[in-house]
C-alpha cells in the first residue's frame, strides 16, 4: 500500500548534501547522462523529420501525388469524362492528363538519356508546383505544334543549352512489323528548370500533342495526374480513385513511387533511436551504481527505519522514489534542451559554420544546403516514456537490496 513517508524521506535524500563526494558525483554524472541522451535523441530525430520532409517536398514539386495510366487512353472524350469524374471527388483538387516517354537527347557531340513528359500547361498547374522552378522561360511558351521544351538544369549543363537553342529528341519505337523505328524531331528550348533533385532535373517537358505526335502512345505511359488537398492523406483518398475509375487502369500514388526512400529514411531513424538510447541506458546503469552506494551508506538510517516498523515495501519505496526522481530531472533537462536545440536549429547551425569555418552541406554536392528540423511530439513522448522507464528499471535492485538489509547487523556496530 503507498505511504507518502517513504516519497518523502527518497526526496529529502535527492536533496540531502551529506552524500560522499564519490555518490554526489555519479549522481550528477547520471543526471546529465540522461539529459543528454533524450536532447540527442530529440534533436537528431527532428532533424531526420526535417530532412524526409524536405525530400518528400521536392519529390512532390514535379510528381503528382497519384496516377491514373491506361496505354488504351487515346480517345480525348473518354479521357475528359474521366478527368472529371476523378475532379469531383473528395480531397481531389487538380487533374491533368500527361504522357512520359523515355527518350535520347542529342545535341553533337553528346547524347544523354531522358524522361520527355507531355504535358498540358494550363492544367499542369493544378497538379505540379512548377512555376517556382523556373530559371529561363515560361510555361506559356509550350504552345500547340511549336516543338518547345522546358528541359532540366542537369541536361541544360551537360549538352550547354540556353533558350533558344535546338535540341533533337530520338525515341526508339518499334514499328508495325516489329523492326525498331527510331523517330527524330528537333525541338527548341523555351526555357530551363532547376528541381532541385537529380531526377527531376533529368526530364524535359513539352506540349501534350507535340509528345502524341512524336511518338505513339504504347511506346510510353500515358494517363491522369492527381493532386490532393493534403499528400498525407493519400493513402485515404486512393479507394475512392480506384472506385471512380474501375478495373482495366493501373493507379499508383506517390507513397508507393518513392517507397524506397522513404523506407530507408524509416530504418535510418530505428538505428539511430536504438543506439542513442545506448546513452540513456549507460546513464541508468550508473543510477544503479548510485543507488547501491546510497544504500550502503544509509544502511544505519535503513536498521532505524525498520525498528520502528517501516516494512521492506517501505524501504524499496524509498529508494525507488530517489531513482526515479533524479530520472524525472535528467528527462526533464533533456527535453528542455532537445527542444530549444531541435526548435532553433537553422539558427544554431550556420552560427556554428561561421565561428568553426566549416560547412555541413555544400552547395556544389548537396540539394539541400541548409539543416531542416522538423519536432514530432509523439516521439518526443516516447523518447520520455523510455527513459522513465529504464531509470525505473535501474532502481529496482538497489531498492531490493535496501529492503533485505538485516537491522541488527546494520546496528550491530553503532
């Protein structure tokens, strides 16, 4: 049964100062272990939230968040009804039909490999937020039958192309008796886009019926793009795209596009969560090592306590209480600071650059430059709730030890 005297003698004993100089030190060894040990655990989670959603954002610039593909989708009826049949449904705020094409573009002496996607730009816009990432030109270029592309900054640098410049496109197609027909067209280039990620920057766009006319549908994927109010929800919003429109369509979202990144950023933050709760851990084993100290030292105060009838429940009580409230101090320190460094890392960071002359992403390796921090308050509470919990753990022998401390040996010599 719980008894406020043994929580308030385990407190007074947090507070006493007549420990040995040995006991002190480790007991404040172990509170700034702990602290530690949850602010980095804080901080390197937030960061790591911070740069999967940085990634998630710029795989969003160009991708839509779903798609509809049907290599039989050429009738412009029959995809206009679907567009707005997929318009009208919940969460759905933009539709725009696309084709992809994977092609080679040549401008002598080089030719390298690329993603040519038709596109309508009036509708585009309602899918991608691409305008941001444009360097040279504009999306009103693309008109009907002027063969003009928007082409990306990687391929803009590796065959030195600027506005204006003309650019042939080879599509390798397979013709009606199954010997390949590769098509040629020269396009010329109406603007250039940097996407900020490597992918993207390897795609040229251009208009719709330019791409149809190029080449022939089955030689790429062509159908719908979807964007959502919110691309966390799509996984909610994905039964009702397939309900509207039914069997024969291949959908996908974006969840499933980039599966592969997203699952590696999952096991990364799992393996970094495991082993900086090492640190916690070492911290709770050394309240161990302060509370057998503890007991050792207070055995005469034990004996007297049991004298006058305090049971060994009593006893345990008491040193669990000391265990767990130098834990709560650690956990809390260490969320304090977790939190002010995790809330204030863009700032700390190029402070830290400047005064140390370092640079932690450079700009001519990394995308992004600058460190996101992104605090997810659930995992601020389990990082807590963990730490609470090995320290109880810790407390459990030395309070066992305490309660079978026999009072006559311990007065045997007083």
């Amino acid at each position: 049964m719980f008894h406020p005297l043994p929580v308030f003698v385990g407190l007074r004993y947090v507070r006493s100062r007549q420990h040995k100089f040995f006991v002190s030190l480790i007991t404040w060894v172990s509170l700034a272990g702990l602290a530690l040990g949850v602010a980095a655990l804080i901080v390197i989670l937030s960061v790591m939230n911070g740069l999967a959603s940085e990634l998630r954002d710029r795989l969003l610039v160009l991708s839509a968040h779903a798609r509809v593909v049907n290599p039989g989708l050429t009738a412009l009826d029959g995809e206009r009804a679907l567009r707005e049949r997929l318009q009208r449904l919940a969460g759905v705020v933009g539709v725009a039909p696309y084709m992809d094409l994977t092609a080679l573009a040549v401008r002598e002496p080089d030719m390298v490999p690329i993603q040519l996607r038709g596109i309508e730009p009036a509708l585009e816009q309602r899918v991608s937020d691409f305008r941001p990432l444009l360097v040279e030109g504009n999306l009103a270029a693309l008109q009907p039958g002027s063969n003009a592309v928007i082409v990306g900054s990687d391929i803009a640098d590796e065959l030195s192309l600027h506005s204006g410049d003309a650019i042939t496109l080879l599509a390798p197609t397979v013709g009606a008796n199954g010997t390949p027909e590769p098509r040629l067209r020269q396009f010329h280039v109406a603007g250039i886009f940097d996407a900020q990620l490597e992918e993207d920057n390897s795609l040229i766009l251009a208009r719709l019926a330019d791409v149809r006319a190029f080449a022939p549908l089955t030689q790429g994927a062509s159908g719908l793009q979807l964007r959502f109010d919110d691309p966390l929800k799509v996984v909610q919003y994905m039964p009702a795209v397939r309900a509207a429109v039914g069997a024969g369509y291949l959908v996908s979202d974006w969840t499933q596009d980039n599966a592969d990144y997203f699952r590696a950023i999952r096991i990364e933050k799992t393996m970094m969560a495991l082993i900086l709760l090492l640190i916690v851990a070492v911290a709770a084993f050394n309240i161990v090592a302060m509370l057998v100290m503890v007991v050792n030292d207070k055995r005469t105060d034990i004996a007297i306590l049991r004298t006058f009838g305090v049971s060994p429940a009593s006893v345990m009580q008491t040193f669990i209480t000391q265990g767990i409230a130098i834990g709560w101090l650690g956990v809390a320190a260490g969320i304090g600071l977790g939190l002010a460094l995790a809330l204030h890392v863009s700032t700390i960071v190029p402070v830290l650059e400047r005064v140390f002359h370092f640079q932690l992403f450079n700009a001519e390796i990394y995308y992004i430059t600058s460190v996101p921090s992104e605090v997810h308050w659930p995992e601020v509470g389990w990082i807590s709730a963990a730490a609470l919990l090995l320290t109880l753990c810790s407390t459990i022998y030395p309070a066992l030890r305490a309660a079978a401390t026999p009072p006559a040996d311990a007065l045997r010599y007083e």
